[in-house]
C-alpha cells in the first residue's frame, strides 16, 4: 500500500529524511535558495549574463516552457528576455520524440557554446531526470572546464550514487564521472546539484509524470522567487518552501474526490476513443495549449502510439507558441499546430470515436462554441467560472485558483502575476492522467512497465533489456540476444550482427514496431520470432497477450 501511494503525484510533497530527501527537506530548501541568489543577480542586470535550461525529450520541453514563460515575464517589464533553452534534437523535438540526440555529448557542448558566445555569466540548468543524459552530460562537462563563466546546476530526481555508468559512445566519460566532478564544484561552491526524492514513476521509466511535474515545480520555484526579488516585489527573503505550499495545494484539488470522478471519466472517454483506433485532441490557448501539446508529443515513446493517436492544438499557432526555429510546417502534417490547422485539417473528419479536450486559460473560452458544433466527443477544462453549457460537454472539469485553491496568504501579491503558471500544473497532472489511463486502459502497459516502448536510444535499449530480463527470467545477456534477434528478425544472430556498435542496433530498431514485445514473447516461450510475431497478430492488446503467455508457461 505504502508502494502504491509514493507513485501518486501528491507523495512527491511528502518530507521525506536522509540522504538527498524530498522536495522539503531543509537541503534542497537551501539549494533552491543558493540558486535563485545566483540567478537573482543576473535578472538585476538582464544584459549581462544568459539563463539556460537543457534537457532531452520532456525535460526539454520545460526548459522551452519555463524560458518562454520568464522571457514574457521580463518582457513585460520592459527588460530584455535573458533565458534560453536547449533540446536534443533541436526544436523539431518540441512536437515529436527524437532520441537519437540525446546520446550525443559532443552536440551538447556545442549548442552550448553556440549560444553561450561572448558570454561572461551563465547560469546553466541541465535537466536530466534520471541523471542520465549523454546530451546534458557534455554541458555540464564543458561547464566544469569553464567555471569562471558557467555556474552549473544539475536537476535530476535521481541520488548521485545511481547516476547512469553505462559507457556514452564516442566519449571518454560516463554520466556518473561527470556527477563525481560536480560534486567537487559543489563542494566548491562553484555548481549545485538538485535531486530530491520525488518517489518511483508510476508506469516506471515514464520521467514524463512526476519527475516532469517536479523539474516544472523546482524551476518556477527558483525563477518566481529571482523574478520578485531583483524587482524587488517584496521585502522579505523569498521563502522556497512557500511557494511549494501552493503546487501542493493544487495537487491535492486535482486529486480531490469530486474532480477525481470528472479526471476517471475523461479517462475512461480517451480510453474507449483509442481502442476504436480514433483520437484525443487537445485545444488550447496559449501555455495551457502548450502544456496539452507537450503530453501529447510524450505518448509516441512511452507507449508506441501513432503520432495521431493523441494530438494538440493552440490558438495563433507558431506565432504564440514562439519557439526559437519559428514555423516548422513544412517538415509534415504533425507540425501543423494551429487551431486554424484542427479546423481545416481534422474537424471535418471528427466521429464517435474521437475526443476533443479544451484546455482554457483563466480569460478565456473562445473555443468553446466551434467545439460545441462538433460530432465526437467534447470535454473542457477551464479556469474560470464562465458559462459553460453542461448539456454539450461529456465532461467539465472546472477550476478557480483562487477560490479553488489557496495560493498562501504569505506569497499572495507576489505570485498573482503568475497564476498562469498554476493553471499550467493543474493541466498538465489532468492530461498526463487522461493518456498515461488511457494507454494503460488499451492494453500499452503490463503491470507497471511501458512494454511498448521504442528502441530510440542508448537508455531505452538498456531498459528493453531490463525488461525482457525481468518477464522472462532469462541472464542480461541472453535477454539482450533475444533483443538483437526482434531487431534483425532471425533467430539465428550473424558475426556481423554481433559486431555492430548499439548505436547502429538502434539506427535499425528506431522505425520498427513492436520489437520490445516481440523479443519478451520469444524469450518467455523460448521459441522463433516468428512465432512470436504470429501471437502478436492474432492478440494485438499487448497487456494481454503478455499475460496469457506468462500463464502458459506457468
Ligand atoms: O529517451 C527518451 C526519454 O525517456 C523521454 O521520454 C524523456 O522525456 C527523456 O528521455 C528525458 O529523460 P531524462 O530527463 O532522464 O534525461
């Protein structure tokens, strides 16, 4: 019971003691404060220094939304925007996975550098959830070679000791080696390292759900604390652990029961709309639009959906979203963002078997009535208390912030100007339970492993492994030969397939489907990927036909 409750997002507030702690505890309370001194002075002076944030997939993606949200922030005040964001794979990455580059330390350092040019302070914020990435690990390695300009920090949900080792191809350190020398910069202090205990991952590996929520939290955190203070919006110490208060207060309200019941129906409603093989669409506005857009990009990796099976929108399109590389439609419809795009390209063909969310910001519902006309299913999540006409919507879920949820007397004035931001959190733990219920519902996770997942990169050829291990009770090795075999479909593994570097196992696993399950089949029954394959075509709910395979053998 006590392992259910630590995967629920709420027991990421739990004080947790000892080593590293939860997000409470006094040492990461004291860390967020020494960050936010350093990145209070460079906001005093916008025009001396950068502010960067890095990271792969999901952890990317924040880093987008949090430069983007304090850029406005300063901007508005008249200052010059002075945050930046880097993600394997460049921004094309923002929409859809792209893993490959996320094993690349070299590229890492360089779009590091390149935008760190003449630069003389940088704060850099490497995110990596599972103190893992090869990508961030080049940052963080040049930025220990220039201490004088970059003060690294590492966030991470991971304790150091269990820092990836695994070799990074083409480079001479592993992600641990880099964690022992931050660490003797923090001794320093000269780099920080910022890992609380968040508790496991409900599906494991999915760092999307509370690591993400935990990375977004810490960093709004640190930014809304360095904002307020070099404006000078309060006189007394920002207080970390206050603002904290607020993102639990807002936990606690998505997972009350009465909107609990609303979040298990819209669940239910995605779940029945991708077993008909139709689709979810999120529309929104502005970051809260974002925010769906991000959980939409997620469920590719994590549980092998089409890049249709779950989408999102935004009102103004590229224009609004503002990420570096402008308009990406060109490279193909799933870079087509607009709500102007969903009119035209997917309204006309809406049906039974699709579901349409609104995701509101606090101003506005303008979405609302095209949506109403709609034939398909219809949900809205807004955050005021607007009219919204019942009888239309399968589902509203509806959340006032400030009656809702009690933003804490102590920082009420100061993060009024940033309520957007709470509005974000509650979104996004909505639509990450919508997807992450709804695959589980369609058969995409068995017990509580993504079984599905692709063989993009270096870590999720390694946790393809772990899980053929784990299911079949075959060695690492023999696991990893079952792997090499789904890959090159035989059962009789060449010299030559032996002999290729994982780097090019993943080249050839990347675009395939299946492999994961394929490879656990064949293990399990200890039988020809075919045969294996056979099964999947006549059971194609992968939770299932797992199942039945485990009990045959029995
Ligand atoms: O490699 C894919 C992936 O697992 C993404 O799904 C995830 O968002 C990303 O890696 C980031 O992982 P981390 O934050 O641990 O570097």
């Amino acid at each position: 019971m006590k392992y259910m409750k630590e995967r629920y997002p709420q027991a990421m507030f739990l004080r947790q003691d000892g080593e590293g702690g939860g997000i409470y505890h006094p040492s990461v309370l004291r860390t967020l404060e020494q960050i936010t001194e350093v990145a209070t002075s460079i906001l005093k002076d916008a025009d001396s220094g950068l502010i960067v944030f890095s990271g792969c997939g999901t952890s990317g993606r924040l880093a987008f939304m949090t430069a983007r949200t304090f850029n406005k922030k300063l901007e508005s005040v008249g200052k010059h925007g002075c945050f930046k964001y880097l993600i394997a794979g460049k921004d094309k990455a923002l929409f859809t996975s792209q893993e490959a580059p996320e094993d690349d330390p070299i590229c890492g350092k360089e779009m590091l550098q390149e935008i760190c040019m003449n630069q003389r302070k940088v704060l850099f914020i490497g995110i990596t959830c599972g103190l893992s990435a090869p990508y961030v690990a080049g940052q963080l390695d040049y930025c220990l070679k220039n201490l004088d300009v970059f003060t690294p920090v590492l966030l991470g949900f991971n304790p150091t000791n269990m820092a990836r080792n695994n070799k990074i191809e083409k480079w001479n350190k592993t992600f641990s080696d880099v964690v022992s020398e931050l660490q003797k910069a923090v001794s320093d202090g000269k780099a920080f390292i910022l890992n609380p205990v968040v508790g496991p991952e409900p599906i494991t590996g999915s760092s999307r759900m509370k690591s993400g929520s935990a990375t977004k939290i810490l960093l709004e955190t640190i930014f809304v604390g360095a904002y307020t203070s070099s404006q000078n919006l309060t006189k007394s110490k920002w207080n970390p652990q206050n603002h904290l208060d607020i993102y639990r207060a807002i936990c606690e309200r998505v997972y009350s029961v009465d909107f609990s019941k609303k979040i298990s129906h819209l669940i239910k409603l995605g779940a029945e709309c991708l077993q008909k093989n139709g689709s979810i669409y999120y529309l929104g506005l502005d970051s809260i639009g974002i925010v769906g857009m991000i959980d939409a990009s997620e469920c590719p990796p994590t549980y092998s959906a089409t890049l249709d099976d779950v989408r999102g929108f935004i009102e103004g399109g590229y224009t609004c979203f503002g990420n570096k590389e402008g308009d990406l439609k060109h490279l193909g419809k799933h870079f087509h963002i607009s709500l102007e795009d969903f009119k035209t390209d997917i309204a006309p063909h809406l049906g039974e078997k699709d579901l349409v969310i609104i995701l509101s910001t606090e101003g506005n519902l303008s979405q609302a009535s095209f949506v109403q006309s709609l034939s398909c299913h219809k949900a809205v999540l807004a955050f005021k208390d607007c009219d919204i006409p019942q009888e239309k919507f399968d589902v509203v879920i509806r959340a006032q912030i400030d009656n809702d949820i009690n933003l804490g007397s102590v920082v009420k004035d100061v993060v009024d100007g940033f309520r957007n931001m709470y509005c974000e959190m509650f979104t996004k733990w909505v639509c990450n339970a919508v997807t992450t219920g709804a695959h589980v519902m369609k058969g995409k996770v068995y017990q509580n492993s993504m079984v599905d997942l692709k063989v993009s990169n270096n870590k999720l050829y390694y946790r393809s492994v772990g899980i053929i291990q784990k299911f079949s009770n075959e060695s690492r090795d023999e696991s990893e030969r079952y792997l090499l075999k789904s890959i090159y479909n035989t059962d009789n593994l060449s010299e030559s397939h032996c002999s290729k570097t994982v780097a090019d196992h993943i080249d050839v696993a990347t675009p395939l489907e299946r492999v994961v399950p394929r490879a656990m089949l064949a293990a399990i029954l200890k039988c020809p990927i075919s045969e294996a394959e056979k099964r999947l075509i006549q059971e194609p709910v992968i939770r299932t036909v797992i199942s039945q395979t485990l009990n045959s053998v029995k």
